[in-house]
C-alpha cells in the first residue's frame, strides 16, 4: 500500500492533469463555436442577400432587353436611344454589372462609346399607369397640364416646387406619332429619384453623372469606374487617368487633387441649389473620378435636398440612436420624444470621416511631404470628422473645418509641385 506521503504527493499532479485537460476542451469547445458562428453568418449573409438582391446574369439581362424591344416595337414605349437599341444595333449590351432591390444596372456600347443603362424596375408595365392617357386622346392633352403634373410628381419625390421654366430637362418631348408612348415613357422615368437628380442637376454641377439618353423606363448615364473600400486608394487611378500615375509621388498628387475636388462637391452641393443637397449613404462604392479628376457622385438613390431631408428626420424617438438616417442623423428631443428635423452631421463630416482618414492617416505617410505638413493634415482631417454639437457651433466648425482642409491641401500641392 501507497504511504499517506506519497498519496498526497499525487493529488497536485492528478489537479494539473485535470486543469490541463479542462482547458484543452475549452479551447476545443471554443473554436466549435467559433466555427459555427461564422458557418451561421455565412448563411446568413447568403440568405440577405438573396432576398433583397438577385443574381446579376448576362441571359436575364439579355431577356430584359429583348422584352423593352418588344414594348417598342408595339408602340408601347419610346425613347431617343430606342432605335439604336432596338433596330439599328448601335447600342449593344456588354454585361450585367448588378442587380440591387429591384434596380437593374447593365453595361452597354454606343457607338462605340461605354455607356450604362439603368432602371429601378425591370419591366415597363411595372410603373405606375398614368389612367390620363386612356381617359382622353393624348393628343389632346394640354402640355401645361402635363407640365403641372411632371411639378406635382417631382414634389412628391424630391419634395421641391420647380416652375414650368425649370422642367426643361425633364419635358423635352414634342408631339408627333408616338405621342402617347413619350408621355408613358416620361411617366415611367419620373417615378425614378435618380434619374430625376440626374435630368435636374447636369446642366448646373459636373459632380453628378451625365444622362445620355432614354428608351422606354431604362436611362443612360456616362461609364465611370466606381471606387470601393477595398482599394488601397478607394478609387482606381491607374485604370482611370492611365499608367502616368504608376509611381508614388504621381498617385499622392492625384489623391490631393481629388480630395480639394471632394470639397468644391461639398460647397456645391450645400450652397448652389435652391436648398441644401444631402448625402446619406457616402462610400467610395457611390463616386467615381472622371479623368480631370473631378469627383461625380454617381449613385444618388440616397441623396434628398433639405425639406426632404427634413420629412426622414422628423420621426418620433426614445434616444438619439432612433434619430439614425444611414449617414444622415438628428438629436432626439426627450421632452416631445421627437427626432430634430435639423441633421446634426454633414456631408464633410461623413466624407472626412469615410474617404479622408483613409488617405490621410498616419499609415500612409511618405517622404514626399514634410511631416509637420503631414501631421497638420491629419489632425485637420480627425477634427472635421467629429460631429458638431448645436446648430451655430457646428456650423462653425464645418466652415472652419472646410477653410482649413483647403489651405493644407494647396500647401501640399505647392510642396509635390517643388519636389518635382
């Protein structure tokens, strides 16, 4: 028999065995879970998307295209770029670039020019039916009476009151042979917020995609390679202004140029238009560069002026996360549990804090600029991303925010220009 001294010699080591292996199968137990959790969001996220989005293919897009060929063909539909798609095959589909919610968005060549095509819904039937075309003979339909109700829908979309004189970008139409398919296809492009920003805003900012033409419900806007996060400088300056900016020193100027047209967007859309234009969904996925370098927004399904912005805001709320518009957001008034109609950030705010501390972070510091030029920069660039705190304060502080990202920027073109 084992003496007593000896058994207790074993019990410290039979408590390390157990604490050894206990661990082990928490650390087991621990990765299952883990493996199950990301199994679970796998599914998941498969599942979200395939209830809001559907599969983007060159056969549906190909049918989609066919069946707004045949809407014209049968008089049903019209546009300036019909004939060219549908007849002469000067417009020629290219691919599917995606399918969101509904929204069909495909590449296309015209005349040897890229285009894209877009429209919120598939087919034509599916908007809404304006009953005036069979209760009277379209003919016969005064064109003030269609110009009031081009207004009436644009108020309900955008919530603004346009006169007859500011309609011209979304009334061209005159009559003739296919009238009452104009009018329809009007009708139907009306009922699209983006194409109605778009039609509005081109002849007035060079920040906002240019429509090229129409058939039927689909617009065509200008090709522009979109940015997304991923990339290292969110947008693809090399395959958009060409192998010139392959070195270092070139891709850093062409940021700065970007980053000061980014602002003149920012003053233009707060200060240019009848009310204030505001951006609630800001991602490198929703602008793109033009080969000047111009930033154009070219998704604006989340854009609203200011009396809209104000309807979304205004809702009831138990605290400020109730107030939460994407990227647009109000304070929540606890004594009336009602959310502020005024938007406490601002679209510099949001560009500062998504696009800008990207650019100009500490990570991405090189030799091109001096560092004290640098760290000024990034300070100025942290500041402006921090929302402000009331009306007039935060105002001023997005004046001085935008006066000072301004005068940095420059500083820094002149020190890029004198390394050269």
């Amino acid at each position: 028999l084992a003496s007593p001294s000896a058994t207790m010699r074993g019990i410290p080591g039979l408590t390390r065995l157990r604490l050894k292996i206990w661990r082990r199968c928490t650390l087991v137990l621990l990765l299952l879970w883990a493996a199950c959790w990301m199994v679970v969001s796998a599914l998941l996220f498969l599942l979200h998307r395939s209830v809001f989005s559907e599969r983007c293919t060159d056969e549906k897009s190909r049918r989609i295209l066919a069946r707004l060929c045949l809407d014209y063909s049968s008089g049903a539909l019209t546009g300036d770029l019909c004939e060219d798609l549908c007849v002469a095959q000067k417009l020629v589909y290219k691919h599917c670039l995606y399918y969101d919610r509904g929204k069909k968005v495909i590449q296309a060549d015209w005349r040897g020019q890229p285009i894209i095509l877009k429209s919120k819904k598939e087919i034509f039937s599916s908007y809404q039916h304006l009953s005036m075309l069979e209760e009277v003979e379209t003919q016969d339909i005064p064109e003030t009476e269609l110009l009031l109700m081009v207004a009436l829908e644009v108020k309900n979309v955008l919530g603004l009151e346009l006169s007859n004189n500011t309609m011209g970008p979304l009334w061209t139409r005159k009559k003739g042979p296919r009238w009452k398919a104009q009018v329809a296809s009007m009708w139907s492009l009306l009922q699209q917020e983006e194409y109605i920003y778009f039609s509005l805003l081109q002849d007035f900012s060079k920040h906002v995609l240019r429509i090229i033409g129409t058939c039927g419900h689909f617009y065509a806007v200008e090709y522009l390679t979109a940015g997304h996060a991923w990339h290292k400088t969110l947008f693809p300056l090399e395959s958009m202004v060409g192998p010139s900016l392959a070195g270092h020193r070139s891709r850093v100027r062409a940021i700065i140029d970007i980053a000061l047209s980014f602002l003149d967007m920012v003053q233009h859309f707060d200060n240019d238009f009848s009310h204030r234009l505001h951006l609630c969904d800001i991602k490198p996925e929703n602008f793109a560069i033009r080969h000047d370098l111009t930033v154009v927004a070219i998704d604006v399904d989340m854009a609203f002026f200011e009396p809209k912005m104000r309807d979304i805001l205004e809702q009831n709320c138990t605290g400020d996360e109730d107030c939460n518009f994407f990227d647009c957001f109000s304070k929540c008034n606890l004594k009336i549990r009602k959310c502020g109609a005024q938007r406490a950030n601002n679209n510099l705010q949001v560009i500062c804090d998504k696009i800008f501390r990207r650019w100009f972070s500490p990570n991405l510091r090189g030799p091109l600029v001096s560092l004290p030029l640098q760290l000024q920069l990034q300070k100025a660039v942290q500041e402006c991303a921090q929302p402000g705190h009331g009306e007039t304060t935060g105002h001023h502080r997005t004046l001085k925010s935008l006066s000072e990202l301004y005068h940095l920027l420059r500083v820094t073109q002149r020190e890029l220009q004198r390394a050269e």
